[in-house]
C-alpha cells in the first residue's frame, strides 16, 4: 500500500522544496522598517540613485508581502 493512499503523508524533499525560503519569504511582512528597505533598494543599485517608482518595484519585487496590500 502506498503511503499517500493511506491518507498518511511523509514529506519528502521534493515537497519540502516547495515551501521554499522565498515562498516564505513572500508571505511574512519584513521586519526591516520602510527606510531600511529604501537604503537596500538605493544600495542595490549600481549607481546608488532609484527613482521613486523604481524603489517601490524593487520592494514589491523583493518582497511579495506588499503586492498583496495594493
């Protein structure tokens, strides 16, 4: 008998995976504050300058979390 037959399952590493660091990543509010995701963004970039609208993509990029409050 198979074991997801019997209603009983034992997580293996391909389903572990699934539930990666960046899954839960994206699904809890970063504990850094709004400036220090600002200074990332700004120090992310090669020449550290961002344009508003561009510090906002870098964050919903990097961090799912906020796409799900627009």
């Amino acid at each position: 008998m198979n074991p997801q037959d019997s209603g009983y399952f034992s997580p293996s590493p391909s389903s572990q995976d699934f539930c990666s660091h960046k899954t839960v990543k994206s699904l809890t509010k970063p504990q850094e504050s709004y400036v220090a995701l600002i200074a990332r963004a700004i120090l992310s970039s090669s020449n550290y300058q961002m344009l508003l609208v561009d510090i906002y993509e870098w964050i919903l990029n990097e961090y799912p979390y906020y796409q799900t409050l627009q």
